[in-house]
C-alpha cells in the first residue's frame, strides 16, 4: 500500500524534508528555493569612486555628519541598493580634506565631517546633477530589494499554511496565491 494518505491528512506525509507534507509540501519548499534563487540573482551595486565622492559632498551639504551616517544616508536614500563599504567612504572623506573641500572636527571620539566653503562651491557645482543614488544603477537595484523580500515573505506564509492550515485553509490559500498570481500578470499587460 503506498503512503497516499499518510500523516496529517496530506498525501505523501513522509517526504524527504521532514515537514510532514508530502508532495504539497515538498513542491511549496522547492518553488520557495526557486523564488529566492531568482531574485538573488540581482545586479551588482558597486558604485564608483566618483559615485561615492558625489553622494558624500551631497549629503555634507545638507548637514555634518560621521563616516557612518554617511553610509546610512547612502544607503537609505538608495533604498537598500547601494550601500558603500567603510573601505570606499573614510578613504573619500580623507581625499576631500586633502583637496580642502571638507574639514573634521572630533568630538566624542568620532570625526565629524562639514564642508568648507570650497566644499559648498564644489557641492553647489555637483548639485546640478541627479544624486548617485537617484542613478539609474541605484533605480533600477531598488527593485530588486522590496519585491523580491514580498515574494519571500509570501512564500513563507503559504509554507506555514501548508505546514499548519486546516485542509480548508489550504484550499482558499491555493484560491488566493491563484488570485494573486493573475493579478501580478494583468500589471504586465498593462504594459
């Protein structure tokens, strides 16, 4: 007699993962895998030093900061896509001090960095231009980090449905990833 009906009330219970599941459940687990297999396949995000220069002079000119902020900032401004290592950052802030557009004052034991009125001259010049992270690059990797984290987050609901939903629940949950998938293709045709 085969394993169809056992364990839990799920076909095939005794499937190779261990999560009681069977075939539902192995093929919910390998669609997950695939999922975040595909959106880790994101593009690189490194910037280039003049990339980083533009953003610290953009963003020292609206207030002094640490190296750290600065590296927040970025990051936050990018929308998670580009986060500068402290290895490109306190390098540049060091090349704008020897260039004089930038001084530090240490103050609790971490260097706040300002612009000096050459630094001003040289952000207002740099101004004109979009911000590095509003690139295309920075654009287009932002993409990359909500939907992706979506898709994730609703992979592991339907999981935890699988893993512990009535057969019910299980079925409107099916209804509703069917809902959610027709709808994500008719955005697409929208063009």
């Amino acid at each position: 007699m085969n394993d169809s009906f056992s364990g839990a009330g799920f076909p095939g219970a005794g499937n190779s993962r261990g999560f009681g599941l069977g075939d539902l459940g192995a093929g919910l687990w390998d669609a997950m895998d695939q999922l975040r297999s595909t959106f880790e396949q994101r593009p690189t995000t490194r910037m280039s030093r003049g990339d980083v220069r533009a953003a610290v002079l953009a963003l020292l000119a609206e207030q002094p900061m640490h190296g750290y902020q600065i590296i927040q900032r970025i990051e936050e401004r990018s929308g998670g896509s580009w986060k500068p290592s402290a290895g490109s950052v306190y390098p540049t802030l060091q090349l704008l001090a020897d260039e004089g557009l930038i001084s530090a004052e240490e103050s609790e034991g971490r260097k706040t960095y300002s612009l000096t009125e050459a630094g001003r001259a040289a952000a207002e010049e740099a101004g004109e231009k979009p911000a590095p992270w509003e690139g295309s690059s920075a654009r287009d990797g932002s993409r990359h980090t909500a939907l992706p984290k979506a898709g994730v987050e609703l992979a592991q609901a339907a999981a935890q449905v699988a893993r512990s939903g009535s057969p019910e629940q299980v079925r409107e949950a099916v209804d509703i990833l069917d809902d959610a998938r027709r709808r994500l293709y008719g955005l697409l045709a929208q063009g």
